[in-house]
C-alpha cells in the first residue's frame, strides 16, 4: 500500500476537520528554574542508550561512564525547557542589512585628526569596521544558540530530520556561518585597504565601494539567514510534551479505532498536536491517576512494508516508541472495515512487537461490536483456509490476552481503564527503577515536542 492511499484513508476520517486544526498546546509550555536534570534511560533503546544532560544538551554515555558519572558526579544544573522553545529569532536577512547599514553611518572619524585626508580614511576605516560588526554580531548569536544536533535529545533529532530533512539543519547553520566568516574576512581588509589610501577622494571611494562589496555579499549569501528564521519557527511552533511522563500511546493500523479509543481514555479533552510535515492532527491527551498525571496519545497509522518506503508519519511512530517513555496499547481491528486486512494487521504487530519488545504492552480488538454481526467483512485476499495456524487463530480472536472493546457499545471499556492504569502505574515503576535513587524526588517535569 503506497503513501497515498495512507494519505487517503486519514482523509477519510470523520474527525479529519478537527485533526487540521492547529493546537495552541506548546504555548502550556513553561521555565523550570534551576531544575535538576540526572541521566535519563527509555525503553528499548532505553535499555541500550543511556543519556546526560549538559548545558542543555543531550549527551550519549557509554555504560561504564554513566555508571562512573552516577557515582562520581552532581546532577548537572539545568534552567531551560525543550531546545526548539529556546531557539532565538532570528531577524530576516534586508533587515539585518538595512539596519547594519544606518547604524554603521553613525559612525564618527576620530576626534584631532586635522588632516581632512587622514580624517577621511579613519572614517571610511571605522565605517566599514561597525558594517563588518553590525551584519556578523546577529550571525553570532545564531550559531551560539541554534544547538548542535547531535547533542539534542535523540527525539528532538528525530524530528529535525522528519521536519527538515537530513541534513538541512546543519547545513543552513553552516551557510549563516560561512557568510559570517566570509563577511568578517572581506570586511576587515576594505577597512584596511580604506585606511591605506592615499588621499581623501580615493578614501572616499574605497570607501563607497567597500560599502558596496559588503551589502552584495550579504544580499546573495543572505538567504541562508532566510531559511533558518523560517527553521526557527518550524521548529519552534513544534507541539510540546512531557519528555518523562510516562506516556500510553496507541498503535495500530489506519482507521482501526485509536483516535476513538484516546477520546475515550483521556481525562478531559485531548489537544490536537500539529507536525510541520503533515496536516494530519495527532491527539495527546492526560490521564488523571492517583494524583499522578500520564501522557496519552494516537500515533499515525503504520502499514505493512519496508522501513525505506515509510513516509514520516509512520516514522514519527517509531521515533515516538523508540525515544519516548512509552508503554504500547495495540489496536487491532479484525472487521476488516479500516482497510487494512487482518493478514497485514498481523504482519505489522509482529513486526512491531518485535522491534519494541521489551515495551509494556496491552493489545485491544477494537470495533467489537461489529463482531458480534454475523458476517464481519472477509478479505477476498484472505484465504480462510490458510494453513498458518498462528493467523487463523489470529484472524478469529487477535493474539492471546487481547481485550476485546467497542467505543460504540461500550464493551469492554471498564475493563480496558482498569488495565491502562495498571500498565501506566507499572510504566511508572520502570521509570522510577531506572532513575539514580536520590533523584527520584526532584524529577519535576521537562517539556519536550514531539
Ligand atoms: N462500529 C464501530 N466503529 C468504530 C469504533 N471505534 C471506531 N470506529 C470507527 O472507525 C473509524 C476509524 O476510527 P479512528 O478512531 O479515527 O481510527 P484511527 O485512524 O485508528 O485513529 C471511524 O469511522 C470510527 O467511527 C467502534 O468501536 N465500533
Ligand atoms: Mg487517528
């Protein structure tokens, strides 16, 4: 099944129109002032990554240095929320310019000099320095403060990647950064060459010139500044979550039945979390538990093929599983009416199942009461005859310990909460096991987007 048909079934969605709505959810975001951050692990790659935070980054430890850092080290001292939330603004390129321009003309020659040729070459000289300092210092602050990718929280990453495309993060950074140095280079040798003339006309027009060299260099090359006031805000507008809350997200093929199912979950009404690189909405909603609050969320449906044909839908499931601190509820409908057959439903839980198997799972037959019908929708590919037991078995009743539920019905509801809060308080635990025992207290929360 192509991307397009993925694309056409979401469009299919009664709750399409809402899903286009764009979600205020980040602006909940908020500074935790002097926070402690310790080592943090995830599931899966939880068990196989481990990660610390240093001014504000993310860094990859290897087992025997975490172990070490542990013992050894303070928590590092963090008083900052996600990366994207902190991104600066950035100016747009004409403004730059124009305002390094009016700045630089207020430039004044040195006071005494009485020699109108000397005066001449100092202004022009000092002219062309603040030009140089105007267009570089903004250019500055960006490549000090747009953080290095590689030190981002390995989600974080992901969603550069999904959202900008590999590579293009680092490479815009690059380019601001090429047009600094090669505004600092030109800039200081037309202030030296201004100051070497030899008269006051011949300052004068070095002068003019040098003006000139600057504002064209920084009128081609300044579409780099462009792009990444454009990143900044793609990133920043990104939908926000709690990074340590342990969070239930539902997986599943298209249309099977999650988003219904986090409607039904969530204690009040989910937020519709908006991606750059999708108009489809992806619900988040709480669940209210014994005085602790848990993330709940849909993810894009995944379909049964190669890891190279995914399109980022399906990706940002998997960056969601493998980087988020998530416990898995599986929905499986075995009606046939979501457009994914059972066959493929099964292929995809395995492969699922496998790739995250050390994830707290639950598995749900949702749409149950159209199973109840005498005859759900049979698949003319599938053949009732097939000699793999395993799917047979699969096709009638979902793999074993499968909770059978109806949001329309409401069968098997009850029995559904009962057991998210069971899966949710032990997801809880894990977290809880694999913090360092004296941090457990202080782990208030950190926002993070996905
Ligand atoms: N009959 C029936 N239809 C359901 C049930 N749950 C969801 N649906 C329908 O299945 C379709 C897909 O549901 P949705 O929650 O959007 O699926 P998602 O794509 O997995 O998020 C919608 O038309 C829902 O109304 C159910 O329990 N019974
Ligand atoms: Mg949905």
């Amino acid at each position: 099944m192509g991307s397009n048909t993925l694309q056409h079934l979401c469009h299919q969605l009664p709750y399409s129109a809402l899903l286009f709505t764009r979600t205020n959810l980040y602006k909940g975001l908020y500074p935790i002032p002097r926070m402690k951050i310790y080592p943090l692990c995830f599931t899966k790659q939880m068990q196989t990554t481990t990660y610390e935070v240093v001014k504000g980054s993310y860094l990859e430890t290897s087992p025997t240095k975490q172990e070490n850092k542990t013992k050894d080290t303070a928590p590092v001292t963090l008083d900052t929320v996600g990366a994207f939330q902190k991104l600066p603004m950035v100016m747009p390129s004409v403004d730059i310019l124009h305002s390094a321009l009016r700045k630089a003309r207020r430039v004044t020659p040195t006071k005494g000099i009485a020699n109108a040729a000397k005066r001449e070459k100092n202004k022009g000289a000092k002219h062309l320095d603040a030009l140089m300092k105007e267009l570089t210092l903004p250019l500055r602050t960006y490549k000090e403060n747009f953080p290095n990718k590689r030190l981002l929280h390995p989600y974080e990453r992901s969603l550069i990647e999904l959202t900008l495309g590999d590579g293009n993060y680092e490479q815009v950074l690059g380019r601001v950064d090429s047009l600094r140095k090669k505004v600092v280079s030109v800039g200081k040798e037309l202030a030296s060459l201004c100051a070497q003339s030899t008269s006051k006309r011949e300052a004068e027009e070095r002068l003019a010139e040098g003006l000139k060299r600057l504002e064209d260099i920084y009128r081609s090359d300044g579409k780099a500044v462009d792009e990444l006031m454009q990143i900044a805000k793609t990133l920043r507008a990104m939908p926000v979550v709690d990074l340590e809350m342990p969070t239930l997200c539902l997986v599943g093929a298209p249309n099977v039945g999650k988003s219904s199912l986090v409607r039904l979950l969530s204690t009040g009404k989910p937020e519709i979390c908006n991606y750059p690189f999708t108009t489809r909405g992806i619900l988040m909603g709480h669940i209210a538990l014994s005085y602790r609050n848990f993330q709940v969320t849909d993810t894009p449906g995944i379909l049964r093929r190669r890891d190279e044909d995914r399109n980022n839908l399906e990706k940002l499931t998997l960056a969601v599983l493998a980087n988020l601190p998530t416990a898995v509820l599986f929905v499986h409908d075995l009606t046939g009416e979501c457009g994914t057959s059972p066959s493929d439903q099964f292929l995809i839980y395995q492969e699922i199942k496998e790739r995250f198997s050390s994830h707290l799972w639950i598995d749900v037959i949702s749409k149950c009461d159209l199973l109840e019908e005498e005859s759900p929708i049979l698949y003319v590919t599938e053949n009732a005859e097939d000699d793999n037991s395993e799917l047979v078995k699969y096709r009638k009743f979902g793999p074993d310990g499968a909770l059978r539920v109806s949001v329309k019905s409401k069968v098997g509801i009850d029995e559904l909460k009962i057991r998210v809060h069971e899966l949710l308080a032990s997801q809880s635990e894990r977290l809880n096991i694999q913090k360092p025992e004296d941090t457990k207290e202080a782990s208030s929360p950190r926002k993070i987007f996905i």
